[in-house]
C-alpha cells in the first residue's frame, strides 16, 4: 500500500468519524451515543480495531467508546478551524 493510500484511507476514517458523530444520538443519559451503521463497513471495521466505536454485528448502529467520542470532538475542531 502507499503512502498515498494510507492517506486516502486514514482521510476517510476520520471523516466517516466525524459523520457519524455529527449524526449519532445519545437514548440514556451517561451512556454513549450511537449512530446508524450507513458507511462503508470496512471503515466501520477498522475504527472498531482502533477502540472507537464498539463492534455491533447484526445490528444497525454501533455506539462511540468514550475514545471515540473524544476522537470525534477533535476532528470536529480540527475540520472548523480549518473549513
């Protein structure tokens, strides 16, 4: 893989972060939020290996691990500042 990919695909994980942060909903206070399961699912996969969303098979949302969603508020920063 090149450094080009890598790029492209650490670029699309952190956007498919973003978006589903920006889109989740939290249902119980103190429990974390979740978001419908509409993005590519290799993504979905690798950012359950990084510890940031909770796998979820057979269902069709995944919720944030509390890693997650601090992830997900500095993208968020990160990509306002910068839009």
């Amino acid at each position: 893989m090149s450094d080009t990919d890598k790029n492209e695909d650490l670029f699309a994980e952190e956007l498919t972060l973003l978006l589903l942060y920006l889109a989740s909903w939290t249902e119980v206070k103190d429990f974390p939020p979740r978001a419908w399961k509409n993005h590519r699912f290799e993504i979905l996969g690798a950012l359950a290996d990084k510890g940031l969303l909770l796998d979820s098979k057979g269902r069709k949302s995944v919720h944030f691990t509390p890693e997650g969603v601090a992830a997900a508020k500095r993208l968020e920063e990160k990509y306002r500042r910068h839009g």
